[in-house]
C-alpha cells in the first residue's frame, strides 16, 4: 500500500522588508534567533494590539527564500491543523492518501499563530508537539504516517485577552514581551515608513533591497554552519547558573538557551559559542518560564547561584495564585480560602407533613 499527498500552494507574495522595522530591537533578534535554528521551539511574541506583531512574522518569512507564510485561525480544527487521511481512497484504490493540514503547508517557512492564548489547548499541544520535533504524525483508524514538518512557530498574544497554561508557555521556545513605543521621534518613524510602503511597497522595498539581501545570506551563512559550532563547559555552566537563578523548572529553559546561544554566535560569525551568547539571549529564554511577564532578566549570577531552589516570586504565576487562594484557582481573582463554618442540626419535618386522604 502506497501513500500519495495531495498537493498544496505554499506560495507568498513579497511583504514588508524585515531590515525596514522601526524599533523592537529584541523582536527582532529573537524572531532571528528562531529563524536560524527551527528547533529552538518558536517565538512567543506578548503585547498590546497595533505593535507590529504580524508584520515583523510576514516580513520573516521573507528573509527565507521562497518560503511560505501560513497563518493558523482561531476556528481551525485539529484536522485542519495536522492533516487527515482518507482510508475511503484505501479501500477503493489501495492506496491511502495524505491530506496535508497547515504544519505540512507551513514545512520550510513561517507558521503564524495570532492570538494562540485563544485556542482550545489540544490546538496548542499538538502544534508545539510538531515545532518541537520537526515531524508531524497523522493518525487514523490505527494508521498513521508521518511527515517533515520544519517551520518557524510564531505566536502572539495580548496578556489582556487571557494568559496560556505554565505547561504551553515552557513549550515556547523563547518570548517577547513588547511595549507600546512611547518616544515621539520613533512613533513618527514607525509611522512613516508604514504610510511609505502601503502608498508604494515597491519604492521600499528596493530602498531596501541591498541590506534585505545581505540579512538573508547572513541568515543562511548561519544556518549552514549551526551544525559545527560546539559548546564548551563554560557555556553550560553559565546556562545552568542562569536557569537555576531564575527558579525554572526542568532543564527545557537549559537547552533553549545553549540552542538560541548557538543561533548568536552562527550570525555574529563566530566558530564556537561563547558565554557571552549565552547572556545575550538569556532573558528570551527565561522571562515566560519565571512567570516575570518579560521583566529584564538580570544575567550577573547572584552568589549562591548554584542553590538555586528558592524560587523568586512570581506575581500572576501558578504557584502563587494557588498559594494565595489556597485552592489551586488559577486567576480566581478575589478569591478567600474557606472557612469553617457551624452547622444546626435539622429537626424532623415529619410532624408538619400533613397526611394524605
């Protein structure tokens, strides 16, 4: 028995130069970051609406040439997400067919999840299930086939709209959390090249064109040499001071943070990570696993970093709402712990029954 794909268009028009962004250094860098080496797990993009979020995605995509752009909508199914196979086509032909869902459209380029806090956690699981391994399986009726599913996870958020499950956010890769722009030269800045490119994206683009194309071969150049820059003990050392500081759980914040350190040194052109990587991306690393919201993660170890048992606290986190509700109620805002109350002990209501005729 054989297993055919439908055929899918991943094709996308060009967008938005990513060079051309106006602020958001650290989206940037960590979107960047991501796009060097897939298996990082994504980028978990937090802030209020009207920041760039989506645009700064498209305009990833077309640092990868010919790579698609996929966006993942809230109503999508979990068919719709993974794929489906027709067993119907089994039995007539034989042979059992593979249609493809987003993940196998997104393979090679940037899936893009507005939004992501508002999915159905199934949704969620196995979407960071397949950015994590690169492989997607679809399963039917006790078949199930497999197939490549490489991209670049990004998702958005607005803390406003709701928070996702501590077991979802550690499954991110790394997170941005991004402010509205309150400097009036960058806000006239921002405003400006937007009013440019929708009056005429082609003027911009080849404004452009040159740094675009240099980013690009610098991405690629990266990705190319990812596979043989080696990391020293000084480099995991570092690594797991700075996660045991921040009260992390597991070791996932560890290997993020080697891999993203590994993604800096390959686009600084470097043949071996330092530790100095390894501070500069920390705080994508870690500020989502601490619950901090994005706080600035102060990378100087504090003495003692290597007990790092107590974990700081962390306000809106699980542990603290369940701490302070003494109920385990997450964001069950006013909430008291229970209270013992007396009880009257109940008469017998059989003397007031009346009996019947």
């Amino acid at each position: 028995m054989t297993v055919s794909v439908i055929p899918v268009d991943t094709g996308h028009s060009a967008v938005f130069p990513f060079n051309a962004l106006v602020g958001q250094p650290r989206l940037r860098q960590a979107l960047l970051l991501a796009a060097v080496d897939e298996r990082i797990g994504g980028v978990l993009i937090s802030g209020p609406r009207g920041n760039a979020k989506s645009t700064a995605a498209r305009a990833l995509a077309g640092l990868l040439p010919g790579a698609p752009f996929v966006n993942l909508p809230l109503a999508a199914s979990l068919e719709q997400l993974v794929g489906t196979l027709s067993l119907e086509d089994a039995l007539r032909d034989g042979e059992v067919r593979l249609a493809p869902g987003l993940v196998a459209r997104a393979h090679g380029g940037v899936l893009y999840v507005d939004e992501v806090n508002l999915l159905p956690d199934a949704l969620v699981d196995a979407l960071l299930d397949v950015a994590a391994s690169g492989t997607n399986t679809v399963e039917r009726d006790g078949i199930s086939r497999q197939h490549a599913a490489r991209f670049v996870l990004v998702g958005t958020m607005n803390p406003e709209e709701g928070d996702l499950r501590p077991q979802l956010l550690d499954r991110f890769g790394l997170s941005v959390a991004l402010d509205n722009p309150d400097d009036p030269v960058q806000r006239r800045d921002i405003v400006r090249t937007r009013l440019a490119f929708d009056q005429d994206p082609g003027a911009v683009l080849r404004l452009h064109e040159a740094e675009q194309a240099r980013l690009q071969a610098n991405v690629a150049a990266a990705r190319e040499v990812l596979p043989r820059l080696a990391w020293h003990d000084d480099v995991l050392q570092r690594a797991a001071d700075l996660a045991l500081a921040a009260g992390v759980d597991g070791v996932r914040a560890d290997l993020v943070m080697l891999r993203a350190a590994r993604a800096h040194a390959a686009l600084e052109g470097r043949d071996c990570v330092h530790v100095e990587d390894v501070d500069a991306v920390a705080e994508f690393a870690l500020a989502h696993r601490r619950g901090d919201d994005g706080h600035t993660l102060d990378v100087k170890p504090p003495a003692g970093a290597s007990h790092g048992n107590q974990r700081p606290h962390s306000p809106g986190s699980q542990s603290a709402n369940a701490s302070s509700t003494h109920a385990g109620i997450e964001g069950d805002w006013g909430a008291l712990p229970p209270q013992p109350q007396a009880m009257a002990r109940v008469r017998s209501m059989g003397a007031f029954i009346p009996k019947k005729a």
